[in-house]
C-alpha cells in the first residue's frame, strides 16, 4: 500500500504512469459495492492532461456526491436533485484541480448526508468492501468503500456528525473532520450549516495531511472559513513526549469489549513512547446526541427548503405553487429526510423554539465549554471512532434512534467545532474498527501526528483487506 | 366619529445604493433584461455561500446614524423561512432579534416620530403573472434592502405622507438610497388602529402594496373608516394585512393573521456575527451631509424666502450646485434667483459650479444681459462650452457703451414719431416702451438699465 509521495515518485522514477493508475483504480470499482454514483473517467482523463507539477499530480480521488465538480451531475443521492449539474466546482475541487489531483467518480452517501449507514440513499445502499452484508458507514459510506476498495486513493467526504469518521471506522480508513472553518464550505450542499465541515477518507495520516494542505485555508467564498494560516500537514514526523492525552470516561461506556480493548491497547502502544494519559470527565456527553439532532435538524429544514422544484432538480406539476411544491418534495425525498425536516421545522417554530433549538443552543455552548476545560488539562483526546464495528444492512433502517448511536462518539467534535481525526484500531472478526483523537482548534497538524506515530509503530496494513492494494 | 383617533406607524423597505447585490457579485441595475444579472449564489444554488457586502452595510449605518440611531457594533443576521416562488433559498437572510440599529428618532413637521430599528435584508424576486403561467425574473433577488420601523407615533394619514417624505428625501440627500418609488426602491407598509379610549390601542391592520404617497393616504384614510364602521357595528378588528385599490380607494382585507405564516427565525448560519468598529462608524459619521431641514434654516439666514430655501433644500443636487456656486460668488439671493428658475426649468442639469458661477459674475458685472445669461446656460447645458466662449461666439456681448447705444436711442425715437412726441411733453411711463424697443433692436444685447438713464435724460432735456 503505498502513499501519495510514493506515487509521487514512482511516476517521476517512470516505474508506474498516472494513467497506469487511473486504468488500475477504474478497474478495481466493484458495482456491487455502489459506491459510485457518477463515474467521472472521463473527467478524469482529461484532468490528466494537464501539465500539474501539483502535489496531487495524477491521484485518483473520488468526491463524495454532495460536493459540487462543475459539468457533473450533483445528486446528493437524492430524487430531489434530478437533472441538476451545478454550474460551478466547490472551492476544494479548484484547489485539487490547481495540484494536479483526478476525479475519479461522485459517491454515494445518506440522502443529503443523513444517515449513519449509507442505505438511505436514492442511488441504493453502498457495502462494506470487508463484508457486504455490512454497512459502510455513513454517510461518507460511498467515499470509505471507494478508498477501502482500492478505486480512489483518497476521497472527500463531508462531516455533519461524524459522516467522514465513522465510515473511516467500519472500512478500516484514517478519516479527518478539520476544525469547523479550516476548509471553505463553498460549493458543499450545506446539511447542517453550523456542524457541516468537508473531510478526508485516506489510506493513511500522511494522505490525509497531504490533501488537508491542499484544500485547507481562508476562502472568501465561505464567511466561516478561517484566516489562520495553514501549517505543514505533510510532515507528521514530530510528537513532543511532553503531550498528554486524556482518556475521557463517558466515551468508554457501552461500547463493544472489542472496541474497548482494541482502544486501549492503542493507548498503551502511545505511552511506551513516554507520552502520558490522564483520566478525564466530559459529563455533558450524554446530550451530545439529542443536542446534535436539534440542530442539525433545524438548520436542514432551512437548507432543504430551497428544493421546491421551481428553478431545478424533480418538478411534479401541482394546481397551485404551493401544491407544486408539496408535490415535488414529497416525491423528491426519501422518508429519513422528510422526517429531519418535519422535526426540524417543529422544533424551531414558534412554539417549541424555547424549548428546544435555543435550549439546545444553549447545552450546545456548555459541551464546548466543557471540551475547552477539558482541553486545558490535556492536549488531545483518545476515544474510540464508535461503539461498535460496521452493522448489517437492513437492522436499523427502521429504528432512528438505534441508528444515531455511533453519532454520540463523534458529533461533540462537530458541536465543538473540533478537528478530530479516526485511524484503525484493530479488527474484531472480520471488521475493522478505529480509534478517534480529538484536538486543540486548528491542531489538525497534532492530531495526523499522533496517527503517524502509531501507524510507523504498528503498522496495520495487515488487516486490511488484499483489494486495497493495486 | 371623530373621537377615534388612528395611531399609524410605518415601515419603509429602502434599496441601498450599491454597485452590487448584498451578498454575491452581481450588479444591482433597473430595467435589464430579465435574468441576466443573476448567479449561482442569488439564485441559491446547492452549495453556494453568502458573501457580505461592505457597502451596504456602510450605507446601512450611515442611515442609521442620519436617523439619529443607536449603531450596534455586533449585529446577528437571521434566516426567515418562507416558500414562495420569488425566494429561492426558501428563506430570506434578514436580520431579526439583533438589527444593526435601534432607538433612533426624526422631526417631521415639529413633531418627534421614534425609529424603533433599522435592519439589513436581501431582496426577493420579482414574479410575473400571466394568464396561463407565472415567470420569475431574479434581477432583484439579493439586492441590498434597509428596512427601517417606527414606533406607532403618527396620528394621522396626512403625518405619515409628511413622515414618508422626510424620510426620502433624507435617505436620498445622504446618497444612502435613490429611494424612487415608482422603481420599488421605496416600500411603505403603514400599520394602522384607531382607539377611543386614550392609552389604549386598538387591534392593527397593515397595509400593503401602496406605490404613491397619494396612495399611502387614501388608504389610510379609507382603512381608519373601515375600522370605525367596524367598531361602531358592535364588532372586533381583525389582525390583518389589507390591501388597497387606487381605482376604488377602498381598502380590503387581504389576509388574516390567523392563516400567517411563521417564519421560524434563526440566526444564519452561513455569515459570522457582523462585528462593526467605533472607528468606522465614526468615519461613516463624518460623512454625513447636512439635512434638509437644517439646510432649509440656513438658507434662510442667508435671506433667502422660506418657499425658495425649501425648495432648494429639498434637492441634493441644487443645494450642493448653490452651495459651491455661493462660494465664487457670494451673492446668495442673486444666485438663488438662477437655481430657482433657468436650472430648474432646464430640468436641473449637470453643470458645474465654476462655469455656473463665471456665467454670473459676467451678468453681475454687466458684461452680458441677464437673458444672455439665460441663453449662456442653455447653451452650456447643451454643448458644455465654456460660457465666455460661448458669448463670443454667439455675440451675447452687452452694449453698455453710452455713445452707441444713445446712437441707437435716436434713432428708436426717430422710428416712432408719435410716441416721441408724448415723451417730450412729459409722458414718463413710455421710457418704458423705448426701453422695449431698444432691446428688441440690440437682440437683447444693450444694458437695460444704461439705455433707461440715456432715455430719461432725454426727456428731462425737454
């Protein structure tokens, strides 16, 4: 399994071609997987082509289907979306397009990024590469399995509430939320405004920070895009011994003694490199989840409104405007989206808005307060990525509760606005499971760090499945 | 009836002069072809982000601080959430529990009318009906909007016309808005109850849809009648938006408020709080004209009547071409005198003060005739020419040499044989007549009043 710098100089060694790769990545898309919803060859040759001296020079990425490539058909696996091809590239894909970077394919994810299991998808349910039974995660899911399954050497995701970390988890992947306002949302198809943050689905922590450089920083395109200057992501060689990480209690309740152990031995890995661990509390983590659904729910119900079938996307016909919109939405989305947008609505009208989207607001501003608190105790956090490994398809469809349950290990870092970075952990039977550090704002740079420095001592690539090779 | 007594308060939706919309690139421009100044981000494309232009909030400052505002340094925009064809996010960004100016207050007539707020907000489209079909044209969505509220303090339809006007010409005077109400660049949307008991007020209606002051108060006029025949039936006004038809001045309502929308406000995620400097609204504050009505006072210490300094007062672009003309030519009645009449009957054109005020002086002077001057401008307005050349080319110089024109005297009374002789015996008001004929002779060109003194004396010779 090689890295992008290895590429980087296999091509300049003339040992392999880009094309040579792109043929290979092509060939590795698995149609039972369906983790592509628009396959982009031949956006992807032409982008070879070009003379890009880049740092992504002629990698295969695969885009998660929320993002936008200009000319090619943004779905977000949604009915909604039909026909609609955006007539601009989000800020990340210039960037990528600027170093040199190849767009393999669009993928497949929760309708509009909701879900927890890429099954709620127009496009049909994406599999786990390691069993297909099994969930891939979400909703990322399309962009994990592209990765996992040796189509894409790297892919975006986007992370609402764990969306790139907890498909990064059950296929055995290193997946990067960047602190809220690392990374222009311009051109993402916004979810949850205040939580969204484009992430990265890597093979391993030097990828991901190679990418990270590549699409991190001020974009006045997104007036929540920060102006702190970016650092060196791509050298994760350095780990002061004099960090210490806490271990936060909550986050090891009810969760699989697999993952349990898995995590551990990670921390006890880290501390043979004399960095120390401290027992922390977080105790506002059990509403982390409810908190979470109120408002992301509320900000969807605003984001969603926009597709009422006037200006694109699904139109059925109705006797008034009004009855044309309740036609096209209804016929345009899926019923996981339909009822985020009825509780979101809900929740923010006029009356239960005390109640519920400005009380959450407010137990929002109190997590954050407390991971700050936290924070001045310890310079990151280890947790496990999620409470169990991947699930099987079909067993939470029904149940929305249930299917939030790994949202709670990853969504305080979205509340927070936190970078926070999931990395394999171990395998439990046939499926991996990962570990998450939670960093400092803007310490994205620490938290691929640490994910280097377990990945030089324990190299995982042994349990990671054959077809991730090329 | 007239026990009642209306209690009306006004909010006014004014389009911020900008080059461009309030959140993305796009020119802001009246009548180009439908859909062409639009992009990804008015029309609210997945995906796209506002972007906040600091133009409009300068103007948005601006006009709070020109209607004696609080500015607040952090203001919060809000999204309020709407279907409709003409808003194509779905929602409106606006601002809601935090506008960027509160507690302000204007004199309008001697009487103290409060500004409760002065907010931010996007524009919506513009939808066009026809019989088988609607067509929405996005030129105007995210156009820059101030919306400016008043406390319920005017009592009368003929207060809230004189309380719209001040506004306008105050919005227009500090170049905040072009305000012109057949553009839609200024909405008003009055609030009106009517009451018996004192302290107490009524249930409210708003009125929409009012594109003339004419109409603002004909229908409150109509709307206060309406109420009353309800009150005096024994029943309750309703909360309710009305509208209004100019054909039949009548006002009816168009909405209940029980079928009203709820918007469902919440802060935008999309933008940061807007965080404002004292600097800069100090900067902003010193770049305030002086108000018309201070401006009208002045004018008239100047010895100007209250009915020309109004008038020139009124006009951001006369009382700035006075200002600067007055200061070549100190002469404010004199000068006065040309804005009021030749500037104005040419439609108040583009000229400027240096050329304006040496077309003066050359009258004052005597070097040409007041009707040359006249023409001096007209001429200048139309070809831009500097006014001594244009006097030269045109020959509009002044005769005011006594030997000519006493020439020219002689030979006006040699022309009129009987009129002479009346003159001689002592006839003094037809000087007038010679006057007359003299400068019908010159074209206008002799100095009336030197050919008035050669003509008198020779009547005082006989």
């Amino acid at each position: 399994m090689k890295t992008i710098p290895e590429y980087q100089e296999l091509f300049k060694k003339g040992e392999i071609t880009p094309t040579g790769l792109l043929t290979n990545c092509l060939k590795k898309i698995n149609p039972s997987l369906n983790a592509y919803i628009t396959v982009t060859e031949e956006l992807a040759r032409k982008g070879l082509k070009k003379d890009s001296k880049g740092k992504l020079r002629g990698i295969p990425i695969a885009v998660k289907d929320n993002i936008n490539i200009k000319g090619v058909p943004t779905t977000c696996a949604s009915n909604v979306l039909k026909g609609f091809i955006p007539p601009f590239s989000a800020t990340v894909i210039e960037r990528i397009e600027k170093n040199g970077g190849i767009f393999i394919g669009k993928t497949n994810l929760d309708e509009f990024g909701m879900g927890s299991s890429t099954e709620r998808s127009y496009y049909g349910p994406t599999k786990n590469p390691f069993d297909e039974t099994k969930v891939p995660g979400g909703s990322s899911g399309g962009s994990a399995a592209a990765v996992s399954s040796g189509s894409a050497v790297i892919s975006l995701g986007s992370d609402t509430g764990g969306s790139v970390r907890q498909p990064a988890s059950y296929c055995g992947l290193v997946g990067l939320k960047p602190t809220y306002g690392r990374v222009s949302r311009y051109g993402l198809v916004a979810f949850g405004s205040s939580l969204d943050q484009i992430g990265i689905i890597g093979r391993n922590s030097v990828d991901v920070g190679i990418m990270l450089e590549v699409i991190a920083g001020y974009d006045p395109k997104d007036s929540t895009s920060s102006k702190k200057e970016i650092d060196d992501y791509s050298d994760l060689n350095e780990v002061s011994k004099n960090i210490k990480i806490g271990i936060p209690e909550e986050y090891f309740k009810h969760i699989d003694p697999g993952v349990h152990s898995s995590v551990m031995e990670i921390k006890r890995r880290i501390e043979k490199e004399g960095i120390s661990f401290k027992s922390v509390s977080l105790p506002t983590t059990g509403y982390i989840i409810p908190t979470y659904q109120v408002i992301s729910y509320a900000e969807a119900s605003s984001n969603l409104a926009r597709y009422d079938g006037v200006r694109y996307g699904l139109r059925k016909n109705g006797e008034s405007f009004h009855d044309t919109i309740r036609k096209s939405r209804d016929a345009g989305f899926l019923p996981e989206v339909k009822r985020r947008i009825l509780v979101g609505t809900f929740v923010l009208s006029s009356e239960a808005i005390a109640e519920y989207y400005e009380r959450a607001d407010l137990i929002r501003r109190l997590i954050t307060q407390e991971f700050n608190e936290v924070f001045r105790e310890v310079d990151y956090l280890l947790t496990p990525a999620t409470p169990t490994p991947a699930f099987p398809i079909g067993e939470r469809t029904d149940d929305p509760i249930r299917m939030h349950v790994p949202d709670r290990m990853t969504a305080g870092a979205n509340l927070a606005g936190l970078p926070a970075v999931v990395a394999p952990a171990g395998m439990i039977g046939n499926l991996p499971i990962g570990y998450q550090i939670i960093g400092k704002p803007f310490d994205e740079k620490g938290i691929l760090s640490i994910v280097r420095l377990v990945e030089k001592m324990a190299p995982f690539e042994g349990f990671l499945k054959e077809v991730r090779d090329e | 009836m007239s026990e009642y007594r209306p209690t009306i308060g006004v909010e006014v939706h004014a389009q911020l002069k900008t080059e461009t919309k309030l959140f993305c690139g796009c020119p802001v421009a009246f009548g180009e072809e439908a859909n062409t100044n639009v992009c990804a981000i008015c029309l609210g494309l997945p995906g796209v982000l506002p972007s906040l232009n600091k133009k409009a909030v300068e103007l948005a400052i601006k006009a709070g601080l020109a209607l004696n505002c609080e500015i607040h340094t952090k203001s919060i925009f809000a999204r309020k959430n709407y279907f409709y064809p003409d808003l194509p996010k779905g929602y409106q960004i606006t601002q809601y529990r935090f506008p960027i100016a509160t507690d302000g207050k204007i004199l309008v007539e001697g009487k103290e009318i409060r500004i409760k707020r002065v907010h931010l907000e996007e524009e919506s489209a513009k939808s066009i009906h026809e019989t088988d079909k609607s067509l929405i044209d996005y030129n105007r969505s995210g156009v820059p909007l101030i919306e400016i509220v008043t406390e319920p303090d005017i009592d009368s339809p003929d207060m809230a016309v004189a309380y719209l006007k001040t506004l306008q010409k105050i919005l227009q005077f500090e170049s905040i808005s072009d305000a012109v109400m057949a553009r839609a660049e200024f909405r008003c949307e009055p609030n009106i109850s009517v009451s018996k008991e004192e302290g107490k007020l009524g249930t409210r209606t708003e009125v929409k849809n009012l594109n003339s002051f004419k109409a603002v108060k004909n229908s409150l006029s109509s709307e206060i009648k309406r109420q009353i025949g309800i009150l005096e039936a024994g029943e309750v006004v309703e909360q309710a938006t009305i509208h209004y038809s100019e054909e039949t001045g009548k006002t009816w309502v168009a909405r209940s408020k029980e079928k009203s929308s709820d918007y469902r406000y919440f802060p935008e995620p999309d933008l940061p709080p807007l965080n404002v400097d004292k600097k800069w609204i100090e900067e902003i504050k010193a770049t305030l004209g002086e108000l018309p009505g201070r401006k009208k006072e002045k004018y008239i210490s100047l010895g100007l009547s209250k009915e020309d300094a109004k008038i020139i007062s009124s006009s951001s672009a006369a009382s700035s071409l006075f200002e600067e003309i007055l200061k070549l030519v100190n002469e404010p009645l004199e000068v006065s005198k040309w804005i009021l009449r030749d500037y104005r009957s040419l439609g108040g054109p583009d000229i400027s003060a240096a050329s304006f005020a040496e077309m003066i002086e050359m009258v004052l002077s005597g070097e040409i005739s007041r009707n040359a001057g006249a023409e001096v401008l007209a001429e200048m307005t139309r070809t831009k020419k500097a006014p001594k050349q244009i006097v030269k080319e045109k020959n509009l110089a002044q005769i005011s040499d006594s030997n000519a024109l006493e020439k020219i005297v002689r030979e006006v009374l040699d022309e009129n044989p009987d009129e002479s002789t009346r003159l001689k015996k002592g006839e003094k008001k037809l000087i007038g007549f010679f006057v007359g004929q003299v400068m019908k002779k010159t074209k206008g060109k002799a100095d009336p009043k030197e050919v008035s003194r050669i003509i008198s004396e020779y009547e005082k010779k006989y």
